[in-house]
C-alpha cells in the first residue's frame, strides 16, 4: 500500500467572492463611482441622463486562468479608444451571455446587436463602442497569456454572431458554472477551467480533436439540455427519442450514449413524469383527479399510471394525496460542487 498523501485543507475552502455595487452611494455619487471603476477598461457615459442614480452590481469570482462575473448594470454608452488600450494594457477576451436587456456595439466594421440569450466573443485589444439598455450579463475574462494557443481562433470568432449547437452548449456550461460558482473549492478550479476551455477551442475552432478534448463537458451540457427539454414537455404523450434528438441536433446511437447511466432514455422521461406527478399530488391545493394528473403529464393509460407510481415510490398515488407523502420523490437537490456536477451523471 502507498502511504497516505496529506489532505490539503486550504483546497477545500471555497474560492473568494468580490463584490461590488453602486447602490450603497448616495445616488448622484452612484454613477461617478461606476465611472472610476471601469475607467481604466472603458469610457462610459449615462444611458438615461434624467434618471436619478444608477444602479451597478457586481458578484465575481477569480478563477486563476480566467475570471467569471455577473453584472446588473443600468443603461449607458461606452467605449474602447486605441488610446485607452495602450494605456490599460487589458489584453483579454470577454466572453458574455447576456440574461436581459439589449447592446448594440461596432468593433473594426463588424456591429452586433445583442439581446437576452446572445452569446458573444469579443477582444478587448480591438477599439469598439457600445450602448446598451439596463440588463443583467454573465461574463467571463480570458488572458490572452492564458489562453495563446488558440488567440488566432478567438480572435477571429470576435465580435460575430455566435450561432449552431456549440452555442447552446456552452451556454448552458455558463448557467451552470454561474448557479454553482458559490460553491466552488479551490480543488475544483482545475476541472471547471479545464472544461471550459475544451467547450471554447470546440466553439472557435470546430475539429475533431477539439471535440473529443470537449467530450466529457459536452456531454454534460448536453444532457442538462435534455432534462429541460423533458421537463417543459412532460404533457406530450408522444415525447421520446425523436423529439430529444430533434431537440439536442444529435443521432440516436448518441442520445442513447448521453442517456446511458440514467437507465436509458424512455426510463428517464418516465421518471421524470413520476416526479412531476408526485409534485402535484404534494401540493394539498390541487384538487385534479388522480387520473387527470396523469393524463396532464404523458401517461395514457391511469392503470398503468399507477403501476409504476407504485413500483418507483413504493406507494400507491392515493397515499401519496392523503398522507403528504415525499420521503421517496426525487428531489432536485444542489451538487456539492461544480466538479460533481461535471463529472458525475445525476438523474435530477
């Protein structure tokens, strides 16, 4: 047996949070205070000049090799001089997933417009200017030290539309790290900055090899897209292989791949009904016949219904309504890090 390696308590802690907001200036300091913030990154201007403060909140976490950010910020113009960025000496790229609100930005002839659910890319070496309405934005910070063996592909992929199947991907990689962020220990720095490079060299730069590094990742995006898809469509009785592949832009051999660990895809849409169901025989206000909620949720048959209620719950939908019960229902629960969301498949 080898001898017992020390266990690194410091790795354990959870990383650093820094937060930063305007809202507790009084409200004509609120938007000089955002203004020398950010002056060494950008030159802002009011975007409503007649309203009274401005309200700028940030949560960020230092990840090492890149930095993550929320922002809910209220309208302004801003922009990048040649100047300024000799003078900054910021030399990231930024990536952002913006939740609300709207932007309309030029960078060397190339304008986007950008509303909730855009993805974009962009090079902070390049000038640019912006005007964007109140909104909320998620947004990552890539060194280009950091990051040089792909800068020619980011580069190029900056300030275009992001578009197709890698984009919802790394999107949903982004929601994910933005949810559990709070949680993250130094030990899982590695594997959440590991993973999203993978998904970004897949994103810019789309070959073979860069698919396979992303494996693991991608699949674990992917399959957090398909929870959502089967949630949101529970009631159709005709929801199964077609629709997910439809839906995920993938073949069946890998749809059942992504599936595999979750005892395969009709198991896990049927589970996933079972849940729903027991939900709402919880809620003591919803007063539906047993058999309507069934219906409501894909199950054709209230027989068969009840069945499987019984033999994935160990009692039957009648108990479950009178005695409240939920010792067995499946609950959504909070991984107790990112890493063990990445890595480890969850039927949630």
């Amino acid at each position: 047996m080898g001898t017992p390696q020390p266990h690194n308590q410091a790795l354990d802690t959870r990383i650093r949070e820094d937060r930063f907001t305007t809202l507790v200036k009084d409200k004509a300091e609120q938007f000089p205070c955002w203004r020398n913030l950010v002056a060494s990154i950008a030159e802002v201007e009011r975007g409503e000049h007649g309203k009274q403060g401005f309200d700028a909140t940030v949560r960020a976490h230092d990840l090492g090799r890149l930095h993550i950010a929320s922002l809910r910020v209220d309208a302004m113009r801003y922009r990048r001089t040649p100047q300024l960025i000799r003078r900054s000496r910021v030399d990231h790229w930024q990536l952002a997933l913006r939740r609300s609100g709207s932007e309309f930005s030029s960078s060397s002839g190339h304008v986007l417009r950008s509303s909730a659910g855009s993805l974009e890319l962009r090079s902070l070496t390049m000038p640019s200017i912006a005007h964007s309405t109140a909104g909320e934005t998620i947004c990552i910070w890539l060194k280009r030290d950091n990051f040089a063996a792909m800068a020619g592909s980011l580069d190029a992929a900056s300030h275009r539309p992001i578009q197709g199947p890698m984009k919802n991907i790394m999107q949903e990689f982004i929601l994910t790290l933005e949810r559990y962020r709070s949680t993250l220990t130094h030990r899982d720095v590695p594997a959440a900055v590991g993973s999203l490079t993978a998904l970004l060299g897949a994103l810019v730069k789309p070959t073979q090899d860069g698919f396979e590094a992303a494996a693991t990742p991608i699949a674990a995006s992917q399959l957090a897209i398909a929870r959502k898809y089967v949630d949101a469509n529970l009631a159709s009785p005709t929801l199964g292989v077609g629709d997910l592949c439809r839906a995920l832009g993938v073949s069946r051999r890998k749809l059942y791949y992504l599936f595999e660990h979750c005892g395969g895809v009709s198991s896990f849409i049927r589970e996933r009904r079972l849940a729903a169901c027991h939900a709402v025989l919880e809620d003591i206000a919803d007063v539906r016949l047993i058999s309507t909620i069934a219906y409501d949720h894909g199950f054709a048959d209230p027989a068969q219904f009840s069945r499987q209620f019984r033999a994935h719950f160990g009692y039957s939908p009648k108990d479950a309504r009178e005695f409240r019960l939920c010792g067995h229902v499946i609950q959504p629960g909070v991984p107790s890090s990112f890493a063990q969301w990445l890595l480890q498949v969850q039927n949630r």
